[in-house]
C-alpha cells in the first residue's frame, strides 16, 4: 500500500484522538504504530506494532505524531533524531503545542535533515472516526503534495493554511479559542435561562434558529449535555491548555487579548475545581456558580 512519494507510514499516539485518526490511515497506508501507554490494544485492524518510537522510526519513513503538548512532541522527535539506522524523512505533526514550540521542533528537526510540519487538527473524537476533522497543515508547496496523500487518508477536509513553521498551530489555537468562548457563553447563558425557568431544549431550539447558534449550541448542548452524556471526548485539561497556549501567544504577538484573558481564567477554575473532567462539564461547573 505504501507510495513512492511517502514510503511507509508510522503513526505515534493512539490515544482519544489518535487512534481513531490511525485507523482511518491504516485503511489507505501501510501503518506501523507506537503508543507509550501500551500499543498492542490500541493498534488499529492491519496495522504492525512498533516497540519503541525508536523502532518505529527505523520502519517508517513519514511519521505522524498525536501528542498531549509541546514538551512530549519535542522529546520524540530527539528520540526519532537519535535513532540509529533511522529511516524517518518527515514529521506530520497532528498534536496542539503552539507556534513557538513548532518553530524549535522544526529547526532542531532541521538541523538532523528531517522534515518537520506541523498540522493540526480540529473536530473531536467523532469526526476523527468519521474522517471529517479540518487538517489544518502548515509547510511548503511541495510538502503539502507529497504528503496529501496520507492526510487525505484521515480526513475529507485538508487546509493548507500557510508556508511557515508554526502557522497550522496558530490556526487551531484561534480556532480552540473561539471554540472555548462559545462553550462557555453559551454555558453562561442557558444557565441564566434555566434559572429564570426556561427549558434547555426551547432554549437551543430557539439558539440554533437564531443569530445566536454555534457549535455549543448545535451539538454540545443537543447531543452531550441536555442528554447527561457529556461526552465530547476532548478534556479540559486540553482545553485550558489550549486556550492558554493562545493566550501567550496572542499576548507576545501584543494583540488585545481582554477576551482571551477571561476565557482562559474560566477554564482555569474549571479545570482546578474537576481536572480531568470532559469539557462539556463547564456547563454544570458555570451554572453551579450561579
């Protein structure tokens, strides 16, 4: 299965949103996988098992990767840099670690004649699974062709957002930012109108009917929260880091961040009061602050 343009395919982190993104690789690719938590039980149907990342980066020659954050990305890489008899030309790096740390991991990749590009992925667990996550990828022309091939396999909607390293990790962070404000508003005001005795359900019928819909409102609310599921499968943890990452980043760029400050303090408490907790959590969190 595997292409004269991208050889083999290894793929590092089957974890929420990793693993359901290598089995739709694994359908298109030869896939060989790694995961440091165990790999055996995760590894998707036609895949091999790599021991190691080391092992793994003597096997394939583009890897991707699906990591927490920027400190775990950075310590693979050096570990993949470092293999003997290395095979890996190129990182596609799926993981949300910022701007700042993708220009350090690309030049230190650089340097040990890898090629590193960050893309970034935006849609949850569900539309991991289903192939319809927005890639959001971040490299030169010739790049972004050689290797569309293997993130056309995880997905219908691949974005080539810019040249520069670092580029793709700013878009998914404006996109995660924007994302945490309408979760939290959203939060803040369904509790408001629960409050004062109106029903949820009237409430996103008429939100998503009205100016006032969003992705909150169209599937958090509907399909994870007014059902007691609270399942969106993406952690606050991951959202405070996130929004966190904007922040900084927003902040050093010397935008206005006066929004992003108080987001990133709401999530912050949630995340102290239930760390852990999935992110569509906040609403009973914000509504029990009330």
């Amino acid at each position: 299965m595997a292409s004269e343009e991208h050889g083999r395919v290894g793929f590092i982190g089957l974890g929420n949103m990793g693993r359901p993104i290598a089995v739709n690789v694994a359908k298109q690719h030869d896939l060989v996988v790694h995961d440091a938590a165990g790999t055996a039980a995760r590894a998707p149907d036609g895949s091999t098992v790599a021991n190691t990342n080391g092992e793994l980066a003597g096997i394939a020659d583009t890897v991707m990767l699906s990591l927490p954050d920027g400190k775990i990305v950075a310590q693979v890489a050096e570990e993949i840099i470092e293999t003997n008899n290395r095979r890996v030309s190129c990182l596609i790096d799926t993981s949300t670690i910022g701007p700042e740390a993708a220009r350090e991991i690309q030049k230190r990749c650089a340097d040990a004649k890898i090629e590193y590009v960050d893309a970034p992925v935006s849609g949850g667990t569900a539309g991991a699974a289903a192939g319809t996550i927005a890639v959001m990828f971040s490299g030169a022309e010739d790049s972004f062709t050689r290797v569309k091939p293997v993130l056309d396999s995880m997905s219908s909607a691949v974005f080539h957002v810019g040249t520069e390293p670092g580029m793709g990790q700013a878009m998914k962070l404006l996109n995660n930012f924007v994302s945490a404000t309408s979760m939290a508003a959203t939060s803040e005001a369904v509790a408001y109108g629960e409050g004062i005795g109106l029903d949820m359900k009237v409430m996103i019928d008429v939100l998503n009917a009205s100016s006032g819909r969003t992705t909150a409102s169209e599937d958090k609310f509907p399909n994870r929260i007014w059902n007691g599921k609270f399942d969106a499968g993406f952690t606050n943890v991951l959202m405070e880091k996130d929004v966190g990452l904007f922040l900084q980043s927003a902040s050093a760029a010397g935008d206005n961040v006066e929004i992003a400050g108080a987001v990133a303090a709401l999530w912050r408490r949630f995340l102290d009061a239930a760390p852990g907790d999935d992110l569509t959590k906040v609403y009973p969190f914000v509504k029990a602050r009330n």
